[in-house]
C-alpha cells in the first residue's frame, strides 16, 4: 500500500512539473526552418532569364474574336463546331469523304464492302439492282477467274460453315455524281497482306438495292513491288 502511495505522488510530481513548462509551438519552428530553407537554396540557385518573357504578361488573343469578347472553353467549341471536316486522302485511290452520301446509303455500301471482304458468296447480288443482276454475275466471275492471273494463287475455296475472306480491310472513295446526282460512281479500295484490288461501282443513291454496275479496275500484286 505504501510503495502505491509513492507512486501516485511521484505521477503528481511529474505532471505538475510539465504543466508549468512553457508550451513551445513546433509549427512555428517548422515554418521557420522551411523558410529559411528556401531562402538558403533561392541564394543558391542560378536562375536562368525567361524566353520570351513579354508573352507571360499578354492575353491570348485569337484572330476569330473580337478583343471584347471572353474567351472560353465554350466559345471555342461554338465557333469551331461549324467548321468542315479533314477527310484523309489515300495515294492512287484518293479521297475518303463519303459526307455526300446519307447515312442508309453508306450503311448499304459498307454492307457490300463487308460482304466481299469477310463472307463472299453469291449474296453480293442482293445489293444489284434486279434490273442488272447479271452485272453482280459477271463481277464474280471477273474476280474469280482472274485472281490466279493477277495475285500469284488460287482464289480460296469455301469450306462449309466456314466464311470465305478476300480481304482484310476496305476503303469507299468520294463519290462522283453525273449532272442530274440521279447516279453516281463510287470508288472502293479492298486490301490483304499482299493484294490491292480497286474497284468502281454505279450506284442510284434513291434505291435501296442501288448497285447497278461493278467493274474491276486495277489489280496490285504487292509481291511484285
């Protein structure tokens, strides 16, 4: 009982000792030394004269605004929304931009494009108009019979079940309409490793079955390049 008394006084002692310290603030002793840190190293650093310094201090003005006007993420947005697109243009084949064509046409022709890449089969005749299927006939047999002749192999065979792919990829050119836009010619582009087969196709934009004709224009055996 007597070594808890000593104890519990000893605690008192101690604790009444530290309350009568003076509280010292570590912030402020921080702060201090990383000021004078950063005084120390700004004294020591070479600090090299800014490019262009007068640019710092200008607004950034835009050719399209008038000086009144603020300029902001949303102006910029409204007054760029209006311009054309960029289309890329391919070498030997030209323009991309098929903008002149509506949606459910582009829609058919991709379908087309796709079906002659990735599915071949006699289907490619669903997008003929029935008045020229026999031109859907005579493309077929062009490409088949003359594929061994320009590409170096035999034109692959289908196997059951399994989809017959000419080619890895396809391009639509810009089409080019007559004067009356009844018609147009629409170049397309179809590529594989080592083959380019450039093709042009008549089309009547108005009709849903809107290929009319199909001609091979130039075949490109890369292995001969």
């Amino acid at each position: 009982m007597k070594k808890i008394s000593l104890l519990i006084l000893g605690i008192s002692i101690l604790f009444f000792s530290c309350s009568n310290n003076k509280t010292v603030d570590v912030n402020t002793l921080e702060q201090k030394t990383i000021k004078q840190i950063i005084v120390e190293r700004n004294e020591k650093e070479l600090w090299t004269r800014a490019l262009e310094e007068n640019l710092l201090t200008q607004p950034l003005i835009d050719e399209l605004f008038d000086s009144s006007v603020t300029v902001s993420s949303e102006t910029y947005k409204a007054v760029y929304s209006g311009k054309s697109p960029v289309y890329p243009s391919i070498k030997d084949f030209g323009s991309v931009d098929i903008s002149s064509l509506d949606k459910n046409c582009q829609k058919i022709l991709n379908d087309f494009c796709k079906t002659i890449c990735f599915d071949y089969s006699e289907a490619i005749g669903d997008y003929f108009n029935e008045k020229y299927i026999f031109n859907a006939v005579f493309f077929m047999k062009d490409l088949c019979q003359n594929w061994e002749i320009n590409f170096d192999t035999k034109f692959p065979v289908k196997k059951e079940d399994v989809k017959l792919k000419l080619f890895n990829t396809y391009y639509i050119g810009k089409p080019l309409f007559t004067e009356s836009d009844s018609y147009a010619e629409v170049p397309l582009l179809f590529i594989s490793q080592n083959k380019k087969l450039y093709v042009k196709i008549l089309i009547n934009p108005d009709e849903e079955k809107m290929i009319y004709q199909a001609n091979i224009e130039k075949w490109e055996n890369l292995h001969d390049n």
